[in-house]
C-alpha cells in the first residue's frame, strides 16, 4: 500500500515539472516518445511475423487501438463520428491501412533501419503533393530537397546491384501512401476534429482488417495473444503522444524529432535482430534526413498557413 502510496506521488511530481516545461519541450518530449513506443510496436511487429501472417498482425494492431480509444472516448464517441466528408475519411483510412500493411511487409524482408529511413521520404513526398494536389508553394530549392531525398533513396536500396532487393518497394509504397494519407488529413483539418480524424482511421481499419483476417487466421496462444495486446497499446500510445505532440507545438518546429524513429530502429534491429546496415544505408539515410531538414528549414523561414497534421 505504501508503495503504491509512493509511485501515485511520484508520478503526481514529474507531472507538475512537465507542466513548468515549454510547450516546445513539451511538444519534444511527447513526439520522441510516440516514436520510441511505435518503434517498439514495429519490432514486436516484426517478431511476430516468423509466425503469423501480416494481415493478421495488423488486425490485432488495429483492433486493439479501436477498443482502447473507444474506452477512452467513451460517450464522447458518437459526437467525434460526425464528419461532413465521409468519402475523403473512407479514402484516407484506405491508405493508411494499405501503407501499414506494405510497411508490416517491408519490416518482414527488410532491416528495421532501411524500412525507416525508406518511410522517411514521406515528408517530402507531402512537399510534392501539396504542391500538386493543395496548390501550396513549392520553388525550387524545395524541389532540389526532394530530388536529394529520392536519390537517399536510391542509395538505400541501390537497384542493379547484389544488394538490391525487390521488398524494397513496399516501404517505399507506404511511404507514397502515408503522404497521401496527410495530404488528406491535412485537408480535412480545417473542418474535422482530430478526434473526429483519428477514429475514422481507427475503425475502418479495424473493418478492412477484419474482412481480409479470416483468411489468414492462425490461432494465437496465450503468450502470443498478451504480445498483440501489448503491441495495439503501444500504437495506440504512440498515437495518443503524437496527436499531444502536434497540440504542444506546431509541426513545423517538432518536425526534426521525427527523424528520431532512425535511431530508435536501427537500435532494436541490432539489438533483437542482428540487422547491421552497410556503410551505403548509413550514407543513404543521412542524405535523406539531411534533405527533409533542409525542406523542414525552408518551411520555418517562409511559413504557410495551414492546418497541423501528423502521419503513422
């Protein structure tokens, strides 16, 4: 009882010095969180696919979310599922389901780090897309980041080479896919909640999942079942932080901390997976995070307005 007593005070105290941080270091602290609890949740994911199909591990994914944020949403649910877009929601969930399924897959043949750092192109894929699709700005030293971004990219993965490998391409399709999932979210944010937003994605994932599952199914034990409950909460954590990050602080300034999920990636794949990238993929990805910063500093230095939104 008294130790009980003594964790509820000491959380209670970390509590209130967070609440004396800036909303910066707040935004900061809840963004690098989020993604050391998703990258988490993408090693779990991985482990578990040495034994289970991919669509079944995005269920348990989706479907542990939708229960945890319909618990805590409660009676406040029916208010958020009100939307004045119901097309752009089904769309938007369709591509985000699709880009977590190529990106499970991509995380099953490729290293944990090269999927990443793949995935990391998302960013300036939206630079592309919002200039194509929103009518936003897009000059040419934006252009010139994308063009560094995509040639990062090449260097990761190095087509006609021995170490080319055709998976490639599936987190290089999540990464197009999440790009136009934000394109989207970034569109209905000016109408939408981000409640409103969050669930539609949670459940009509959890109804795709469930409608392609029964084909794939294979009972899980009692140890593996814990680890899939595990793994929903800790996307559904990520999620929840990200969402706290984006309302801490505006993107545009969280934006570097995204490339954290690289570190954190290639850690647990050394760690758990004996994946230790070649000299070529540090290379690659540092060329890629170098040009999404680059985009990042050009968005700092001449700001558009526009709604917040967050992608995974």
């Amino acid at each position: 009882m008294l130790a009980s007593t003594s964790l509820v005070s000491e959380i209670a105290s970390k509590m209130k010095k967070f609440d004396l941080l800036s909303p910066l270091a707040k935004g900061a602290i809840c963004i690098l969180l989020g993604l050391l609890f998703l990258s988490i949740m993408d090693a779990v994911a991985k482990s578990l696919m040495h034994r289970y199909e991919i669509m079944q591990i995005v269920w348990a994914r989706y479907t542990g979310q939708t229960l945890l944020v319909l618990i805590l949403l409660g009676a406040k649910t029916r208010n958020f599922l009100k939307t004045k877009h119901l097309p752009l929601q089904f769309a938007r969930a369709s591509m985000l389901f699709a880009a977590t399924v190529f990106f499970f897959a991509g995380i099953t043949f490729v290293g944990l780090a090269e999927a990443t750092a793949l995935l990391q192109l998302n960013p300036l894929l939206i630079t592309l897309g919002a200039f194509l699709f929103l009518r936003e700005s897009f000059g040419p030293l934006r252009l010139a980041g994308v063009c560094f971004g995509l040639i990062g990219a090449l260097i990761i993965i190095r087509p006609g080479t021995e170490v080319f490998s055709i998976y490639s391409i599936y987190p290089l399709a999540a990464a197009a896919l999440f790009a136009g999932y934000a394109l989207a979210t970034r569109f209905l944010s000016r109408d939408e909640h981000t409640w409103t937003n969050f669930l539609y994605t949670t459940i009509l994932g959890t109804a795709f999942a469930t409608v392609f599952v029964p084909f794939y199914w294979k009972m899980p034990d009692l140890l593996d079942a814990s680890i899939m409950m595990g793994m929903s909460a800790l996307g559904a954590a990520g999620q929840y932080l990200m969402i706290r990050a984006f309302f801490f602080a505006e993107a545009s300034l969280l934006a570097p901390f995204g490339y954290s999920a690289l570190i954190f990636a290639g850690i647990f794949g050394m760690a758990f997976f004996g994946e230790f990238p070649d000299s070529w993929s540090y290379i690659g990805a540092a060329v890629v995070v170098g040009a999404g910063i680059f985009v990042w500093k050009r968005e700092v230095a001449r700001p558009i307005p526009r709604a917040g939104f967050k992608v995974r």
